[in-house]
C-alpha cells in the first residue's frame, strides 16, 4: 500500500469538492487538527453556477455599479460626493477592470450627473443643494448595485496581492498554474471569510486580472510556444514595479468586501500558497 496522503492533498481535494476547512491544513504542527466541513455541494454548484448569470447581469448595469463603489470609496475616504468627484473615482476603477467589457465607454461628470440625478429622482440617493450626493436611509439597492461588482473586486485584490508575493519572492512562474492554484485558494480564502462571495475564485476573471496588471505595469507576462500545449505565459514581478503595486492594492483593498480584515486573510492563505509552488519547477 502506497504513503498515506498529504494534509496538502487532503486540503486539496476537499476544496475541490466544496467542503469548507477550518484550521491550518498545511501546517506542520497544526495541520492535524483541521476540520473538513460537509457543505451541501448541490447548493455549491448552484451558487457558482448562478454567478454567471450574476457576472452578466453586472455588464449591463456596469455604469451603475461602479458609481455606487465609487460613492462607497468616497464616504470611506471622506471626499467630496460631487459628480465631479465620483467620475474620477468611477474612471480609476473602470481602468482597473477595463478587459472585462467589451463597451468600452467611459465616464464624464456630464453622464455621472444623468445617472445619479435620476437614481435621486427614484430614492436610491439623496442631493444636497451643493450638488453633493450621498446614501439614501433604504441602502439595500445601493448594496444590490454593490454586489454586481463586488465578487470581481475581490478577484483583482487576490490577483494583486498574488503579484505583490512574486515582486517579494522573485519567483517567476507559469500563469496557468498559478491561476489554478489561486482558484483553489480564493475558496480557502471565502471560507475563512476574507471575501464576500464563492465566484470571486472563477478562472477566467482572474486569467484576465493577471492580464490587465501586465498592462497596466503591475506585472511581466511572457508567452512561449509548446508543442504540446501551445502557447504557455510566464509571470514575474520586478522590484520596480513596487510603487505601482501599493497604489493598486490600497484602492482595491477599500472596494474589497471585507477590508483589511478581509486582506489579513488574504495575506495568510498566499503565504501558504507561494510555500506549495516552490520547487524546481516553479521557475524558469
């Protein structure tokens, strides 16, 4: 009989089958004391499965939902909730999302006014004679139009901080493999509360996240030929690349879910991440 399995396999597996974990698995002197949790897998399915039609539903109500992330960033923030102000809140998050739509309309203070004075008109928001807006007593549709995106902010946190730990290790790595195991973390990291909803782990948002950071300078992607798969991409971090990052991840960690609570949570699964990807054939 072969060597009885891993904790690290046993984690694993669990996650893939959509039971929770509590504990640290992949500890040496804790891991034993883990729990693997039976959640009902049918209404797993069904949640991921509805978040697709979740992720469609945002496209079309996009505008909407970026406008009320950025009045939720202002109020943490202390701005001003001028039209003026929330367009270039709602501008900085659009960039930051721009792979995800294919309209690539953008915002100006002329199009944030239509949109919010008629959600003013339908008691979502309120209006100051000042022209500054803010939350309505009845939040729950700000929160709904909230929601939309938020599973999506949470992935380009997870998929920023994810770089942040290739910058610090200088570990250079293919991105498929990456993004697999960052889709079994990203359900470790739900389940321990340090994001709000399940389908922030879906593979191809965050495939495009790592794409969109290369573009925006966060990160250095590399494609190769294969003969046996095609055309496989390498993802490294240079140290120049700091500055950027910081401002990156501060802006998302404000329009995450769950804050820096949420990002403590973050910061400890990646670290037992990037511990299973060394090796010898971690890198080039």
């Amino acid at each position: 009989m072969g060597a009885p399995p891993s904790n690290h396999d046993i984690n694993e597996a669990a996650l893939s089958l959509g039971f929770s974990v509590s504990g640290k698995p992949n500890d040496r002197k804790e891991g034993k004391n883990a729990m693997v949790s039976m959640v009902d897998q049918t209404g797993l399915v069904k949640r991921l499965s509805l978040s697709y039609y979740g992720n469609e539903i945002g496209v079309w109500f996009k505008a909407e939902a970026i406008i009320a992330h950025s009045i939720s960033l202002g109020l943490l923030r202390s701005s001003k909730l001028t039209a003026e102000h929330i367009c270039e809140t709602a501008t900085m998050i659009l960039s930051v999302l721009k792979n995800e739509y294919v309209d690539q309309e953008g915002f100006s203070t002329q199009s944030v006014t239509t949109i919010l004075d008629g959600m003013v008109k339908q008691g979502w928001y309120t209006k100051t004679e000042t022209g500054e807006y803010n939350l309505a007593k009845d939040t729950s549709r700000h929160l709904f139009l909230k929601g939309l995106l938020q599973a999506q902010l949470d992935s380009y946190l997870i998929v920023a901080n994810a770089i942040n730990v290739l910058m610090m290790t200088g570990l250079v790595i293919e991105q498929a493999k990456l993004v697999n195991e960052l889709h079994i973390t990203t359900q470790e990291i739900f389940y321990q509360g340090g994001v709000k909803f399940m389908n922030s782990c879906i593979m191809e948002v965050l495939n495009t996240a790592f794409g969109r950071f290369a573009e925006l300078g966060l990160c250095q992607a590399r494609s190769y030929d294969s003969l046996q798969r095609g055309q496989v991409i390498y993802l490294k971090s240079p140290q120049t690349s700091k500055e950027k990052q910081e401002g990156y991840l501060n802006l998302l960690t404000d329009l995450s879910s769950e804050g820096s609570k949420g990002l403590k949570v973050i910061e400890e699964e990646l670290s037992h991440m990037h511990k299973r990807l060394q090796g010898p054939m971690a890198r080039l």
